[in-house]
C-alpha cells in the first residue's frame, strides 16, 4: 500500500484525535470550520467550556515537532478564526472558551501516545 499523503495523514490524525476528546466527554460542535482567516479543525463543548482543538500531525520530531509548530502566527490565526466563530454562532459567545493542542507524531502515529494539552495558549 502507498504511503499516506500528507492530507490522508492529517485527516487520519483527526480523526483519531476527535475519537479521543469524545472518549474524555466532549462533544463536537464543529469539524473542519473554515473562514476567510484559517480554519478550526475541531471546536468541542467541554461541560460549559467551547474549546478550539488545533490538531497537529507531524511524522518527525525535526523543528519541534508537533508541538513546535504552533507559533505565534498561527495562535494569532486560530485566536480570527475562533472570534469568526463566535460571532456567526452566537449561542456559543457568552461561554467560556479555551485553546486546546491535540499532538500526534510518527508515521501513522503507531506506538506513539496521543498528547492533549488543555489551554495550550490564550488570547
């Protein structure tokens, strides 16, 4: 069978990632919610919290690795695409919200755990 292409990798790593946070109590609101600014790949309700999952995948731990690659540009990037949010769906506006990093790493991340960090960073 091919090697997965990097699209094919980053889809499987979602969906391995949504999986998970389903397993903790979230429930998704959103996948793939895309704006003129970026995208969120997973927007979830932790009890009363709306939480922004970026999921990262990355098949080597060169440069940082997944969790290197959530500069300051891209949280400033997540930080329009969750106000975006927030306002075409305004249900979600008065609740609490944080941004969570979902990090997976290794080819079809086999052996590799999964790493959720809560709060990852704030705006």
């Amino acid at each position: 069978m091919p090697p997965a292409s990097p699209t094919q990798a980053g889809s499987a790593a979602e969906d391995q990632a949504l999986e998970y946070l389903q397993a903790q109590g979230l429930r998704l609101l959103a996948r793939n919610w895309r704006c003129k600014g970026g995208e969120l790949d997973l927007v979830m309700l932790d009890a009363d919290t709306v939480v922004f999952a970026e999921v990262r995948y990355r098949l080597h731990a060169a440069f940082g690795g997944a969790l290197g690659s959530i500069d300051g540009r891209k949280q400033k990037r997540l930080a329009l695409a969750a106000t975006l949010f927030l306002q075409q769906t305004p249900e979600w506006a008065a609740h609490p919200c944080r941004f969570d990093v979902v990090a997976l790493q290794g080819q079809g991340h086999a052996g590799q755990p999964l790493l959720w960090l809560k709060n990852a960073f704030e705006c």
